[in-house]
C-alpha cells in the first residue's frame, strides 16, 4: 500500500472528510502517455517558430471534444470529476484568496506536478483550471509550463502559439501572449517555442518580474502551471521555487513511497504542498482517492494547510 493510501485509510478511519479524485470516470481518448526519459532541454531540437497570433484573438477551444473526453467543460459541470474539484480548489482558492494573516505569499501561483511522467500533471492542472473558472469570483490562466513536452494544444485541440518562453526571451509581451478563451475567465500561456536554454530562461530574473507580474496584477487571477515532474527535470524544481502552492500528484498502486519522498525533498521550500491521489480505485464509501496535505513532516497529511 502506498504512503497516500495509506495516509487515506487512516483519514477514512477517523472519517475524516475524503475528496474523490479522478478515478476511472474519465474516458478512453485522452493523449497516450509517452516515454519521457531525460528532458534536459539541451536534447531538444529547437522547433519551427510558432505563428504570432494576431492581437487580441480568442481560442476557440472544442468543448464538446474536451467534455467527451471526461474534462471539466462550462457544461459539463455535475459530472462526478467536476464535484472532486469543487473540493479539491476549495483550499487552493482559500491559500491564494483568504484576507487572513495565513493568506499564502504568492498563493495564487499554483503548480501542478508530480514525481514522474504520466501520473496526471496536465490531466489535473486543466480539470482544476475549469474547476476555477466557474467560480463567481475568481479567473483563471492555465499557463503550460511543461516547456519541453507542451500538451496544452493537442489537449485543447489548438494550435501551438507564442508563450512563455518567447515572453522570456523577449519576442512578445505577456499582456499579448495571454489568450482569453471562449470559456468565461478562463485565459491560456502556451509553452512557447523551445529553447535550448529554457531552464536558466525559467531561472532568470526576468522570469521572477514575469511571475511577480502575474501574481500581482491581477488580485482575482489563479494562475495554474503544469508542470515537468520532479525527478526528471530541473525545469520543475526551478518553477517550484517561485511558487506559493504546489499540487504534488502522485499516481496510485503506482508511485512508490521512497519517490515521493524524494521528489518532496525537492519542493521543501514551497510554504504549501498538497497530495493528489490519481487514477485510484474506488474504496470505502465510493470515494476514488484523497487529498491532503503536506507539512513539514512527509507523513503530516490533514485538509487544508
Ligand atoms: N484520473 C484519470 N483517470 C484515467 N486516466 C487518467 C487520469 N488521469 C490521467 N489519465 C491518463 O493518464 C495519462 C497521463 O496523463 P497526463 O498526460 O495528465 O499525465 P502527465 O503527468 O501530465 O504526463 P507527462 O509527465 O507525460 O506530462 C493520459 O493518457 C491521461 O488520459
Ligand atoms: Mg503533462
């Protein structure tokens, strides 16, 4: 039994409340996971300049595609997925938007990842993105961080465009490389075109004024990264030092307990941490997984912070 399992048998057993995850609701159709091996960017092959978009163009994302394939759409908003993370936002939005003294630093820069590839980073990150839109009084940028292996535009079905790494490197400003959508507050970043100096790009100053920028200018703005995993990338471990929250997802009967301990070692500086078990099986109670936290003790797990 794995460490999360374990954590959400004990939260179970004292009742503790226990938020569903993502479970086997979703469909078959979704982008088959793909052997990432070493992502150092210095392998990538720099691509062909993406197409700057003209001013002001909205995305036309396919909602009835991403509904169909089990994402959270505008209409899709009672499925069993969609209640998950009505709960699994909910502390994420408190961290980032409470006016109490514990409001987090930078709370409202949350990073999705996880120990390795194909445990759910992107999967998760656009199902918590939709969560957030829908909300009456937050907007939401989903900002494809996963520089070296983007999934935003076959997920959304769109076209790749300019994005944070060509903001970094000066090609467009970030005003114009945040795309509004068709669905109500809710804005993208693409990835942008690959770099071979993408992690020092991500670890320059001037990634530091783009994230102050954002977590600044707008206060009602959650901005969501999906990211690389930890292990094997230093992308990751150099966003995560930047944020206010990180989403550590952690694949059932599938990330082993020394892994995950590892790849937390690596965010010990984000002040909030959550674990969110994916793709379990449905336990006691109907629930499909947990959700908890992670303190200062890699066996601290509770609600909320
Ligand atoms: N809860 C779930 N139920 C069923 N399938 C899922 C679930 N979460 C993710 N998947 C599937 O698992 C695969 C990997 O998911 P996803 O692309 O979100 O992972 P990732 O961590 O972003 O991967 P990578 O590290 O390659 O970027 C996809 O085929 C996705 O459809
Ligand atoms: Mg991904």
């Amino acid at each position: 039994m794995s460490i999360i399992e374990r954590a959400a048998k004990r939260m179970e057993e004292r009742k503790e409340p226990l938020v569903t995850s993502l479970g086997s609701v979703l469909q078959d159709g979704f982008p088959a996971t793909y052997p990432r091996g070493d992502i150092g960017m210095a392998d990538v092959e720099p691509e062909k300049p993406i197409a700057k978009r003209p001013a002001a163009s909205r995305v036309e994302i396919d909602l009835f595609r991403l509904g169909h394939r089990g994402f959270i759409t505008p209409d899709n908003s009672s499925t069993p997925v969609a209640e998950e993370f009505r709960i699994i936002k909910r502390p994420l939005i408190r961290n980032a938007m409470g006016h109490s003294a514990g409001t987090v630093k930078n709370g409202n820069l949350i990073m999705v990842t996880s120990a390795l590839p194909g445990e759910g980073k992107s999967t998760t990150s656009l199902n918590l993105a939709m969560s957030i839109a829908m909300e009456v009084d937050n907007t939401v940028l989903l900002v494809d961080a996963d520089v070296a292996r983007p999934s935003l535009p076959e997920t959304l079905g769109i076209q790749a465009r300019p994005g944070l790494l060509d903001v970094l490197s000066g090609q467009i400003g970030l005003a114009e490389a945040v795309l509004p959508t068709n669905v109500n507050k809710f804005s993208i970043l693409h990835a942008g075109t690959s770099h071979s100096k993408a992690t020092e790009m991500l670890a320059s100053d001037s990634m530091r004024q783009i994230l102050d920028e954002m977590a600044n200018r707008y206060s009602d703005r959650l901005i969501v990264f999906d990211s690389p995993p930890l292990l094997l990338s230093n992308e990751s471990r150099v966003l995560a030092s930047h944020m206010g929250q990180i989403v550590v997802v952690v694949e059932a009967e599938s990330t082993m307990h020394g892994t995950l301990i590892e790849a937390l070692a690596t965010i010990e500086s984000c002040p909030v941490k959550l674990l969110l078990l994916n793709k379990a099986k449905a336990h006691g109670g109907g629930a499909y997984g947990t959700y908890g936290s992670y303190g200062g003790s890699p066996y601290g797990y509770g609600q909320g912070r």
